[in-house]
C-alpha cells in the first residue's frame, strides 16, 4: 500500500480543537497490485485505538487514522461527501504527506466538484429537522395531529386517510403534502407526508393521529429543552453550523478556507456557550442561503466521470507494471 495523502483532520484542520481533542488522521493510499488484480481492493482501512462504548469520548492523545483506497476517494469527492471535500482543500501546511498524483487531483478539482456537492448540507438539515428548528414544522406537525384526531372514531367503524382526502389540503404547506410512490414494478401507492414522516392512504386515521401526535410532542419536548438550553446535542449543531457555511464558500467561489474564518464561533456553539434561538435561527439562514447559492453556483452539473475511470485505471496500472 502507498499513501499519495496524508492530513491531520477534524477539528485540528478545522481551527475548532481544543486540548481534549482526539488526533484523527485521513489518507488516500494505493492498494497493492494483488489485491488490484484479485478484485479485493478494502474501500478504506482504520487504525486506531480500541472502539469506544456509545456515549464514550476518546482520550486526548488517542489517534485514529482512515485511508480511502484512491478509486474510493474520489467516488466520495464526486457523490459531495464532505469527508472527501474537506481533505481536498486541506492547505499545504496542515498536509503530513502528498504526492504529484494528489496535485493531480486537485489541479483538475473543476472536473469533480459539482453543485451536488453542497449536498453534504444535507447534515445541516438532519439537525434542523432533528430539532425542529424551523418553527414552521412544529406547527405543520401539530395541525396534522390536530386534523387527524378530530377524525378518530370510537364507534367500531374506523375511517381510513384515503377517506379524508378532500379535506387533506387544508394542511398543505411547506412540509405536508400528497405524495405518489411507485412501491413495486406498475404499482403505486399514495401516502399522506408530513416533517418527512410518511403514512400510506390505507392506514387508519386513528394510526395518522398518533404518528403526527408523537412528533409534535416530541418538537414541542425539544423546544421546551431548547429554552434552558438543555438536552441539545452542541457539537452536532456546530458542525451543522460549519458544513453550511462551508457549502456557501464552496457553491459561491468553488473553493473552501481551512483553518475557518469562523473557528471561534463555531467552537462556542460546540461548547455550549450561545443561546440554542440564536443558533437554530443561524441554521435556518444557512439552508436558505445555500439553496440560493446551488441555483447560481458555477460548479459543474456532472462530474467529469470519463477521467476519473481514465485516472483510477492509470493508475493501478501503474501499481501493476511496477
């Protein structure tokens, strides 16, 4: 195996780590001609230490180190995933090891970055959804429940979602709608969709009440956390924060700036140190911003996938013929 790309990554490229921060490491490597021609190429391999319990934090002087095999790095790069972004943009001084095959691929980033690869802000809405930060959904979530509950029936004739369809679109907005799949091969089915959460037409109404009930209790549980700034998962947010602001710099000038601009605030959102309102209203900005920068961003449509084939294949068969 030859490593072509080596950085110190996380929050050490970022400009967010702190004396407790772990070491994390990411490379990309070219497997061993074996393993090329035996067709077993592992799309990555770890070092590291020993895997931490759910909840457990590494210690400060843990390292753990991920390589991508090339030809999986670059499906990573050309799929948006912002792993494989962030390693790109790494400067010059934060890289522990590089190559004229790295330079390579970053001289010829306008054939790999497309404006798909904002998509990696799909985290950032993970989080606002996770917690209901556009306060919209807390209500789309609880007209459904309320919509739903007035319909339940306790006299042993259950109605069903398909039967209240007429009356559905007084709940359209935003985040509700009807929506059409097709479940197999010339069959479709129609489904009531509301915060993400799907309940087919054929459901009881009294199983719709009790699904958008639960998730607006369970917005309305986190918001009431939100106010005393509990129970919130901060470096989640923080880093929500930081992969929208990075999707704008990408979209906007095809380029990413590490260390960030904005180091210091996102590490006060990591520790807990704004007010959650402030934060979630930061959220809600970015997405909005980042949905406009996508539709005027320079970046390509499509990758250019012809010379990421022609230059994986090259070279392995470098690797191969020695």
């Amino acid at each position: 195996m030859q490593t072509i790309f080596r950085v110190k990554f996380g929050s050490h490229l970022y400009g967010t780590n702190t004396p407790e921060s772990d070491t994390d490491y990411k490379a990309v490597h070219l497997p061993d001609a074996r393993d090329i021609l035996l067709q077993r190429v592992p799309e990555s391999i770890n070092t590291g230490p020993r895997k931490t319990k759910e909840g457990e934090k590494n210690l400060p002087d843990a390292v753990d180190e991920e390589s991508y095999s090339l030809q999986r790095y670059l499906q990573l790069l050309v799929g948006g995933q912002t792993v494989a972004i962030d390693m790109l943009f790494a400067p010059m001084s934060r890289l522990e090891m590089t190559s004229s095959l790295w330079e390579d691929i970053y001289e010829n980033r306008s054939r790999l970055l497309t404006k798909k690869s904002a998509a990696f802000v799909g985290y950032c809405r993970t989080q606002a959804n996770k917690y209901g930060i556009k306060g919209s959904r807390v209500a789309s979530a609880r007209n459904a429940s309320a919509f739903f509950s007035g319909y339940v029936r306790t006299d042993g004739a259950p109605l069903l979602v398909e039967d209240l369809e007429h009356g559905l679109p007084i709940l359209f907005d935003d985040h509700t709608r009807v929506v059409t799949k097709e479940t197999t091969p010339g069959r479709f089915e129609t489904y009531f969709e509301c915060c993400n959460r799907l309940v087919g037409f054929k459901n009881k109404v009294s199983e719709a009440a009790a699904i958008f009930t639960r998730i607006y209790e369970n917005y309305g549980a986190r918001a009431k956390l939100a106010e005393t700034n509990e129970g919130i998962d901060w470096k989640a947010l923080s880093h929500a924060v930081r992969v929208g602001e990075e999707a704008l710099e990408l979209l906007n000038t095809g380029n990413i700036t590490f260390p960030l601009a904005n180091a210091k605030h996102i590490l006060e959102i990591k520790k807990g140190l704004l007010p959650y309102a402030d934060v979630a209203e930061e959220i809600e900005g970015l997405l909005v911003a980042v949905e406009s920068a996508s539709a005027s961003s320079n970046l390509r449509d499509t990758a250019d996938l012809e010379w990421v084939d022609n230059f994986v294949s090259d070279a392995y068969m470098g690797v191969i013929h020695g």
